[in-house]
C-alpha cells in the first residue's frame, strides 16, 4: 500500500516579505527583509515599525523584537538561503 503526503515546501530564498497586520484596524504592513523599513529606520535604526501606520496603535510588544530578529537571521543566512527550507502540512480540501 502506498500512502501519499502533501507537504508545502518553501525555500528560504523565496521569503523575502514579511506582513503584519493591525488586529484593531486590520492594516497590513508588509515589510522587505532585503531593504531596511525606512519609517523605522528614521525613528530607532529598527527593522519593524513600532506602531500601526494605519491607526497609530503601538503594536503588540513581542512582534517588534521578533520580526527584528527574524530579519537579521535572514540576512545572516542569505549566503546559504538555497539550501534552508520550510516544511509544512498542507490543508485538506475535503473538510
């Protein structure tokens, strides 16, 4: 018997966005992890705004730091960006 199991495959090479969306104004920040966010950049030399620019709203505190370090990472690795993936489960169709 032969069992088959989707799985979604996402090279490292291919993210290069990251979005964030507000949960009060439902805005969506997408952000370019190859290029610094210039409004951060201008307030704090961070990579993540630190507030919604559709409500103002200061984000949750734990997605600043982490979006933050989830960059460097990806520029760290961006040598070897080929040769990291992501693995997932895909969503069955029949529920």
């Amino acid at each position: 018997m032969l069992l088959m199991h989707k799985q979604l495959v996402v090279s490292l090479a291919d993210l290069r966005f990251v979005s964030i969306e507000c949960p009060l104004c439902k805005t969506v920040v997408t952000l370019d992890m190859k290029e610094p966010h210039e409004l951060a950049q201008k307030y704090d030399n961070a990579f993540c705004p630190k507030d919604c620019p559709g409500c103002r709203k200061q984000y949750d505190s734990a997605i600043r730091p982490n979006v933050d370090s989830f960059q460097k990472s990806y520029q760290a690795l961006g040598e070897i960006a080929d040769r990291i993936s992501f693995r997932g489960e895909t969503e069955s169709a029949a529920d």
